[in-house]
C-alpha cells in the first residue's frame, strides 16, 4: 500500500522531521517555488508549512486529498483558512510555542534602539570611536504602548515593567482585569497613540488590520516614538512609515516583518533610523522545536483519525 504524502514545504528542524518520517512519504519542497509547490501537493494528504509559503486558493485547489494545513508558527495570514475550510481541510497553527521567543526578541528591539547598538557596533567595526554620536535614552520612566494584548503582548509587558516602564496596551478582547495581572493599563487607541514613547505591535495581520497605522494615526503620535513591529509586515502603512521617519515625525523604527519578504522594494530599507531585521522574532532553537513538533504532532492525529 502506498503511504500518504506529507509535504513540509518550509525549513523545519530535522528532529520534528524524524518523528514524521516512518509514518509517510515526506516530501521537502522550497514552497517559495510555486511550479514545485504546485507539483508536489497534486497527491499530498498534508501540508506543513511556516510564513514562506502561500497557501492560497490556488494551492488549495491544487491538493484534492489534502486533509490539513498545519503551521509550524503563529500567524495564518499565509493561509486562505476560509477557503481551506470550506474544501474540508483542517488548518492548524501552533499558538505558544515561540510566544517567549518573539518577546525576548521585542525586548533587544527596544533595548538596541534606545541604545543605538546596532549603528554603534557598525561604527565601531569600521574603525570609529565618536562615542558622542550614540547617546541613548534610558526605558526605565518611559511609556510603552502594547497594540495587541494577547500571548507574545503579554509577555512583553511582563518583561518590559521589570526594566520599570509605564505599560499601556490597545486590545478590544481583553478586560482591564487582565491588562493589570501583567502590569499593563489598558487605554484607548488614541491615547495608546498619542502618550506611548515606544509603541510595539503584536496583532495578528487580517483585513481588519491591514494598514492599522496608516498616514493619519501616525501623524498623532509623538515625534520622539520609537515604533517596533515583530507583528506583521503591512499592519503598518510602510510608505506613510517612511515619509515619517524621513521627516522627523517619528524618531525610529525597529522592523523583523515586512509588507513583502525579503523586502526588496520597502521605502523602510537604508533609512538610518531604522533597525531591520529578516523575520527573525522566532528564530530560536526552542521555538522552532516546539512549533515543528506542534505541526507534525498535529498531522499525525489527523492521518489517524483518517485512518491514512
Ligand atoms: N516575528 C515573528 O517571528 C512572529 C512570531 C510569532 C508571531 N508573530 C506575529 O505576532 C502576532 C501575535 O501573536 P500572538 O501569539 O500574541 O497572538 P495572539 O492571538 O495571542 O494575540 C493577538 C492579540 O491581538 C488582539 N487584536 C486583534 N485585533 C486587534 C486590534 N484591531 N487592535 C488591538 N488588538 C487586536 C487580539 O485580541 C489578541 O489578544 C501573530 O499573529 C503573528 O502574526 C510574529
Ligand atoms: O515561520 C517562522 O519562523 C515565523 C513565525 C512567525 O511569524 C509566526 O507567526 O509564528
């Protein structure tokens, strides 16, 4: 009998790959090449993705015997999960499993730009000592602004009142009551944009919050802001984003997701006042592990139940 056809099409570490391996023919696709892609999932019962590839109408629609999409991540926005749903296709993401690692990495954001780190250690390597030409300000007495109070959110704002900054947060579906159990005030959104020194973005990107931040939000914001954004790319107009950096209008910015990634095209590339990093919130060895054995563990269940 022939065995089902599991297609990881996006790097997963190879211990999550083993547990897979006797149970299916793993297929190792690169889902950034759509004709492969495409090719690969004709017979697939399984697909296994991170945020590199599309799994959109046309994949989909590609995979007849597909029965799950699993996510070794968080965000679903590379999924079309209405039209999955609707073939039958049971998607899946894995919600905590890099939750403490994109927080770790939002607090070095912070950390780095108040700082200047990164521009410093870049002067310093080209042989420069101008220690006048990075003077910082301190977090302890600042203000951060939370948009999105959920998992990584919250882990932020644990971390962030121990550096003994005032934590404010934007999030409809949280209560006051649950704000305060992580030392966060819950405010509105105007005031989250107008008072919040640093404002970091942990929502999930959806048609709803496409262009959140646009060119009339941040026009209120305070010119000293420093805007970070591990979220998603296109949460934050980028165009509006950039003429506000270049003017002065917002102090800097600290990006790891972009509109389109790699990305090629951003106006937010090479400005000097902003610290971009290649999507990295996740990168850690302990986040991958857990969101690669999510996903496997969760087709697995799936190709039982199916019996396949
Ligand atoms: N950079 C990375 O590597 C990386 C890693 C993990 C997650 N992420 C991104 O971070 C996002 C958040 O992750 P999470 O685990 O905290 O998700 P989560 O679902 O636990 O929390 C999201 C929160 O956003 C809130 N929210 C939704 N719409 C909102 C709005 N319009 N205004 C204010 N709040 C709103 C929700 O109520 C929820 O509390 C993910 O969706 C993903 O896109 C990025
Ligand atoms: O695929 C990745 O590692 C990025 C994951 C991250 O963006 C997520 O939403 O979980």
């Amino acid at each position: 009998m022939s065995r089902p056809v599991v297609v990881v099409s996006d790097p997963l570490p190879e211990a999550t790959l083993a547990e897979l391996r006797p149970h299916c023919e793993l297929r190792l696709v690169d889902g950034r090449d759509r004709a492969d892609l495409l090719a690969s999932v004709a017979d697939a019962v399984a697909l296994i993705v991170r945020s590199g590839t599309q799994v959109d109408h046309e994949v989909l629609a590609q995979a007849p015997a597909l029965k799950i999409v699993a996510r070794a991540g968080v965000g679903l926005d590379n999924v079309d999960v209405t039209y999955a749903r609707s073939a039958g296709v049971t998607v899946v993401n894995a919600p905590d499993s890099n939750t403490v690692s994109v927080a770790e990495f939002t607090v070095g954001l912070v950390i780095a730009s108040l700082r200047h780190i990164c521009a410093a250690a870049q002067h310093v390597s080209e042989g420069e000592w101008r220690r006048s030409a990075f003077m910082g300000g301190e977090l302890a007495g600042r203000t951060l602004g939370i948009l999105g109070l959920g998992r990584v959110g919250r882990q932020v704002a644990r971390r962030l009142t121990a550096f003994e900054m005032h934590v404010i947060a934007y999030d409809p579906h949280v209560s006051a009551a649950e704000a305060a159990e992580v030392g966060a005030e819950l405010v509105t959104f105007d005031t989250l944009l107008t008072t919040s020194d640093v404002l970091t973005i942990h929502l999930p990107k959806s048609p709803a919050t496409t262009g959140l931040l646009g060119e009339s939000e941040l026009a209120r914001v305070k010119p000293s802001l420093c805007l970070v954004n591990t979220a998603r790319g296109g949460i934050v107009d980028e165009n509006a984003l950039a003429a506000a950096l270049k003017d002065g209008r917002i102090a800097c910015a600290a990006l790891d997701v972009f509109a389109e990634e790699p990305p090629r095209a951003s106006p937010l590339l090479h400005l000097p006042n902003v610290l971009a990093t290649p999507h990295l919130g996740a990168g850690t060895d302990s986040a991958q592990l857990r969101a690669g054995r999510s996903a496997v563990h969760s087709v697995l269940r799936v190709l039982e139940t199916a019996g396949v």
